[in-house]
C-alpha cells in the first residue's frame, strides 16, 4: 500500500496561522460592533438622512424650475406696456434670479430697460446673463450689453464687447452680427476707414457661408460708406441698421437710432432669434 504524504509540519502550521489571524479579524470586528453599537447606528441614520435630504434638494429645484417657467409667462402675458412689463420682469428676477429662466427674464429686462432710456440698468442686467459660447442665451447678453454701453457714449468699451462677440460666439452668423454692429458703430463715431474695412470682410465672409441676404445688405452699406466718402459728404451716423437688418438687432417702426434718449439696439425682448440657429 502506498504510503500518504504527510504534509510538512511548518505547511500546517501555516494554514492555521492563516484561520486563526482571519478569525481573530472577524471577532474583533464584532467586539469592536458590539461595543460601538450607538455610532453605528448614528452613522448608518446620517447616511439615510443625506441620500434623502439630496433627493428632496433635487425635487424642490425641479419645482422651483417649473414654478419659474410658468411665472415668466404668467408675466409676458399680463404685460400691457414697457412699465407694466419691467414691474413684473424686477419681480419675478426677486423671485426666480437663479433659475434657468431668471437669464430669460434677464435678456427681455434689458431690452426693455434700454428701450425706456435706461442704459445702465439695461447694461447691468444684461451683464448678469450667464456668458459662453455654449449658453443658449449668452450672445444675446452679451449684444445687449454691448448696445447698453453704446447707449451710454461709451464707445471703445462697446466696440470691445462688439469685437470680442465677435470672436467668441458659436456661430458664424452671429460672429458676423456682433462684427456688424462694430462696424456701424465706428461709421457713426466718424471712423469710415476702419468701419470700410470691417464691412469688406464682413462681405466676404458672407459670400464664403454663401448668406445671401447679409450679402446684400453689407454690399448697400459698404456702397453708401464708399459713396459718402468720395463724394466729401460723409457724416457721423452716415450708416443706420434698418429695420431687422442681417447684422443688427431688430427695430420696430418708429424707433430712434443708437446713442438717442430713446435707444433700440436691442433685440426684441420676447425674441433670441440668432441664439440658436445658424452654421457653424
């Protein structure tokens, strides 16, 4: 018969080494449970408590997130003039300032404040508006504040905000639209060579993104600087947007131009059209 190994007196001696040190692990463990009972329980209490304090924080935003969606209609809705509408905007912006719809209210707030002759507060709030190229309502922002600035005779710190718009949004058109704004911002301070020169690149760039109605428009507004130059009869304020214009905020009938008491540059205050569309 054959002989059965034995296992070597040091192998075993190992293995039970091993137990023994897993069991000792696990009874001090439950030594150490037994005698700690209360802050285990205070612990496991805490977490419960968190992870539900978290899910009630979620669900209230998302409340206080509708409450303000619906408020800010509520407002538009009810507004039967600029007054009544900037009461209900600075109250509903006391309520709601750091919900999503608090930088909506923001941008319809400064379009109305400038057109009632109030460009710093019109400046101020558009400054608040969330910037980026990524934000859904930062050009807006940013044009108004721009147009808030100009109101104010402030002109190299407009044509700055102008040209880093220019640079910065999302958008081909509306790098196209905050460099226009420059450009006729310079023709009305009397700088006609820099303003030709920004409205010839303008056209080119939007001949390259084949924008058939910006074509247009920068071809007429070049012809009328160049015309007004050689013909010696160039003025400041020699180049005006037009109504709706590719290139400048949107202006209703009857609205005065930049820089008057009365002063529209701002896009329409229920619209962000040219936030959220275009080409790259």
């Amino acid at each position: 018969m054959a002989k059965r190994e034995e296992s070597a007196p040091w192998q075993k001696e190992t293995r039970d080494d091993g137990q023994d040190q897993f069991t000792r692990s696990v009874l001090r463990l439950v030594a150490w449970g037994r005698e700690n009972t209360t802050y285990l329980l205070v612990a496991l209490a805490a977490l419960a408590l968190g992870a539900f304090g978290i899910r009630y924080y979620a669900g209230f935003q998302e409340r206080v997130r509708g409450e303000a969606a619906t408020a800010l209609v509520a407002v538009r809705l009810s507004a039967q003039d600029e007054e009544t509408a900037i009461v209900g905007l600075e109250e509903f912006l006391g309520r709601y300032a750091d919900t999503p719809a608090g930088d909506e209210a923001r941008v319809a707030l400064a379009g109305f404040y400038l057109r009632a002759g109030r460009a710093l507060e019109a400046e101020q709030t558009a400054a608040a508006v969330e910037a980026g190229p990524d934000h859904p309502l930062g050009f807006a922002g940013r044009r108004l504040q721009g147009a808030a600035q100009e109101a104010q005779g402030a002109t190299e710190t407009a044509l700055d905000t102008y040209e880093a718009l220019g640079s910065s949004a999302r958008f081909g058109f509306q790098r196209r639209m905050a460099r226009a704004a420059a450009a006729r911002l310079l023709a009305n301070v009397g700088r006609p060579d820099e303003a030709e020169a920004m409205y010839a690149e303008l056209l080119e760039l939007a001949e390259a993104d084949e924008a058939i109605e910006e074509v247009a428009n920068y071809r007429v507004r070049l012809g009328e600087l160049r015309a007004a130059v050689e013909t010696g009869a160039y003025s400041a304020a020699v180049v005006t947007p037009a109504p709706g214009e590719p290139g400048e905020p949107e202006l209703e009938e009857g609205d005065e131009e930049p820089g008057s008491a009365r002063d529209t540059t701002a896009v329409d205050p229920e619209s962000t059209e040219g936030d959220e569309k275009g080409t790259v």
